[in-house]
C-alpha cells in the first residue's frame, strides 16, 4: 500500500472511502466529521442520535455519499472513550478501515492525520501508529492459493493534514510506519511458509537478499566453520536433521568505529518436532513458525538501516531444524557449547535455548553495549502470561524499562518475571554443568536462567514470544496465523535509542 501525506481539507479529497472517527458516548462530531456532515444533510449525526452507531472501539458504519461530496463513500469509525484512547486505539481503527474498504471494493481512502485523537503525543508517532495499523490490517498470504476469490487491499492510504506545520512530523511517521509495517509482513510470510520450502538454507538466502537491498552486511557460517567454532549444542540440535544447519550474522554500522552494538539473537528453528521427545502431532503444523525470533531479528536488523538510525546493530540467527533422525540427540546425551560449559540434555524439546546458548556466547564477543534475544521458547509462557503479553527477563534494569516503554508505544506489551537465583536448582545435572530443563514449575524463568550463563558480564534482556507469536483468530491488525508480534517492538526500541543517543 502506498501512502501519503496532503495539505488540505478532508471534505474536498477525492478517493473511494473518507474514514471519519468518532470517541463513544459524545454527542458532538468531530470538526472534520461536523463539516462533512454538513455536505451530507446530517446523516452521521442521525445515526448518532438513532443509537445505529455509537463510536465503541472498531465499530464502523458506511455510507454512499450520492455525489454530495468529491468522495464516494464515507466510513465512521469508533474509537472506544476518549479518555481510554491509546496508539493501538488509532491502529486498530485504521486496521479495520483497511478491511471496510476492501471489502467494499474500494482502491483507495484518506482520513484525517488524527493530531487530536491522543494526548501529548507526536505527530509522528500517531502517523507511524495509524500507517502501522492500516498496512497490516491488510497483510494477506496467498503464495499458494490456487483459487483465491477475496479482494485486494486497497492500494493507496491519504493522509490529510489541515496545519502545514505538522506536515513534516508526519511524513516522518508515515516513514517509520511503512518500515515497520514491511518488516512484520516480511516475518509473517517467512513463517507462514511451509517448512519444506523456509528451510535454514532458504533463511540464509532470505537474509543475503534483503541484506543487499537494505545495505546491511551478511555473513553465514556453514556446518565446518561451525565446528570449528565449538558449536557443540547448535550442532546438536541439527544432527538429527538432513538440512544443513546456518549461524546467519546481520551487521547495520550506523555509528562510529568505536561504538558498542547492540545485539539481537533470535531463535531460528525452521521446524521444531521436539526431536527425540516428539510433540504431539496435535497443531504441530503451527512449528514451521518456531523461527519467528530469527525472522524477527533479521527483520529489524534491515529496518534499522533503511530507517538510517545511527546505531551499531548486529543480528545473530542461529538456524536449524530439530527432526528425530537416527543421528538425533538422546535424552542422557552431553553437549559442550561455545562458552565452553556442558549441558546434559533430558528433553530435546527443549532445543531452542541450546541454539540460543551458543547464539548468546558468540554476541559477547562483541563486547556489547546490550544484548537482546528474542525466541518462541517455551510454552509454560503461555501458560503464565497468555496471549496479549511478551514474557520478559533480564538483568539490566535500564534495558527493561526502555522495553516497557516501547511495548506501549506500539502495543505489543511486555511483562517482567523475576530472574532469581534460586530457580537453578532446579537446572542441577550430577553429570554436567547444567541440564536443559528445570522441570513443570517456572518454566519460564528456568529457561531464562539457562539463557542467563551464556551472556557474561554485558546487560542482556530474554523476551519469550511463545504466547504471541501465532494467533487463532484474526483480530483488528492481527491475521490468523503467524502474527510477526516483537518486530515493531525491537524496532521501537531502536528507535528509541537512536533518539536517546
């Protein structure tokens, strides 16, 4: 979808649908909504009086305008109270007008640039919220559908903006927005393949394509290098499997020679069958999204410099399958890691914290200024949190915090889980360093703590998108399916930090 900023009047715009909002429980319309319905002889204040709409969140009424205005058709749309309005409020809204309009076969649509609509915020940041939520509402993955009959998204987005002076701020947001946008539907489709086609090899040409398209530099180690290396439990996990196993590194250099990167680490398991200690076959089809940390890291490593953000940022994905081949781990079997300590393995479900453990090692080579990894790991998430909130653990509280901070700008939340000693109890081995699992209690944390003795000494955040990362019903910006949640976040957070700096 295209879309643009105007200087003007939202009455006078010319385009298949003008979309109008509207706070529940107010009698009066806003400016731009009094003025059109003005032209249109009160047919949105009479369906505010009649009770037909009421402006509760995403509801929506349409409406052909019979030439009365340049516009065809135009759609109110409610935004829920005033007083509870956030980002995600616009970016609902503005998902569902993209679905309104396709479905009534329309091209293209404006709406106001919605300045007013939430409170001591940008304009930036309300048009990167609103271009976010009216692209991804129209995200659609039809690769291999033979007969597909739905409508395409409409193709054009406007945004009208009455004060000239804001007109800067919002194209900056409506950048921002398209990247970000681009970047989940990027995840999305990576992880809505099959895991015949996205394999580890496949992953790493994903990365060398758009590595040279976003100007970032791409290295992938093969399995020799990776064994020479010392990459005992990548190695593991991949045994078992016929595809090759990849160690992918992603570098954006947009600050000077001697700046400390950050460092993202996604798990990329491009199909997880739980290996020896198999899954259940019940939506087992759902783990050709188990990379979705991976695609996510090299998603926001390549949006990070096509938004030209002045950071060190390196990307690590370390990229196998997890299949129950006769050279397949053993539940008793020992791998030593990167980092040099052993892991005795009783569950080879419990495979993306061993890649992980070997992704972590390798970031600290970095000397990093943070370090960020990013996995579905483990389904005790889901359990404890749901899923409307990204697990968190770490030991950086400034890191944290800045997570938290950028989860609510762009609603996909975070919430922290305590991190404490005591839990590795539970990791005890008597015959290695560690086990790889902890058992049913705090399995979350136990695996975070895992995670934990591969980071060294640098500040280190571990968010588990176990219980966000698919969806079973299509919700405002949400497809079913895949739902690439913790890009926009990461990329938030980059942003963020380039405006800190």
């Amino acid at each position: 979808m295209e879309v643009k900023v105007k200087h003007g009047r939202i009455e006078k715009e010319a385009t298949d649908a003008l979309v109008l909002t509207h706070f529940e429980g107010e009698t009066h319309l806003q400016p731009e909504a009094e003025r059109v319905d003005k032209a249109l002889g009160g047919w949105l204040r009479e369906s505010l009086k009649s009770g037909e709409f009421s402006g509760a969140s995403n509801q929506s009424a349409l409406v052909h305008t019979r030439g009365k205005i340049p516009a065809k058709r135009v759609l109110l749309l409610g935004l829920g109270k005033r007083k509870d309005v956030k980002l995600d409020s616009l970016r609902q809204a503005m998902a569902t007008a993209t679905k309104r309009v396709r479905q009534a076969g329309g091209k293209a649509w404006a709406t106001s640039s919605q300045g007013h609509a939430v409170p001591r915020t940008s304009a930036t940041d309300i048009a990167q919220a609103m271009v976010e939520g009216a692209m991804l509402g129209g995200y659609q993955f039809k690769v291999y559908r033979s007969n597909d009959h739905d409508p395409p998204a409409p193709k054009l987005m406007t945004l009208v903006e009455e004060h000239a002076g804001a007109l800067a701020e919002v194209r900056e947001g409506i950048r921002r927005g398209r990247v970000t946008a681009e970047a989940t539907s990027f995840v999305r489709d990576l992880c809505n393949h099959p895991a015949n086609v996205m394999t580890p090899s496949r992953v790493a040409a994903e990365a060398r394509k758009l590595g040279r398209k976003a100007g970032v530099k791409v290295q992938v180690l093969e399995r020799k290098a990776i064994e020479r290396l010392g990459m005992g439990a990548l190695l593991g996990v991949a045994r078992g499997s016929h595809e090759p196993p990849k160690f992918i590194i992603l570098e954006h250099k947009g600050a000077g020679r001697n700046s400390k990167p950050t460092v993202l680490v996604g798990k990329t398991i491009t199909f997880d069958s739980g290996g020896i200690s198999l899954k259940p076959s019940e939506n087992m089809e759902q783990m050709k999204a188990d990379m979705t940390g991976g695609a996510e890291v090299l998603a926001t490593v390549c949006a990070a410099a096509r938004l030209k953000l002045p950071l060190h940022v390196i990307g690590i994905l370390p990229a196998t399958e997890n299949m129950p081949g006769g050279r397949a781990i053993k539940p008793g079997d020992i791998v030593t890691t990167l980092s040099g300590k052993t892991v005795e393995i009783q569950n080879t479900d419990a495979e993306g914290r061993l890649i992980l453990a070997d992704g972590l090692a390798y970031a600290t080579r970095y000397k990093p200024a943070a370090i960020i990894d990013i996995a579905t790991l483990t389904g005790a998430c889901v359990v404890a949190l749901g899923q409307f909130a990204i697990g968190m653990l770490g030991n950086d509280d400034k890191v944290k915090a800045r997570l938290v901070r950028s989860g609510q700008k762009t609603g996909e939340r975070v919430w922290e889980m305590p991190l404490w000693d005591e839990y590795f109890e539970q990791l005890n081995s008597d015959v290695a360093d560690m086990r790889n699992i902890g058992g049913r209690g705090g399995g979350m944390i136990t695996a975070a703590l895992f995670l934990s003795k591969f980071v060294g000494v640098y500040p280190w955040v571990h968010l588990d998108i176990a219980s966000t990362d698919w969806s079973e019903r299509e919700r405002a910006y949400l497809p079913k399916g895949p739902t690439g949640i913790g890009t926009r976040l990461l990329i938030q957070y980059l942003i963020d930090e380039a405006e800190r700096a």
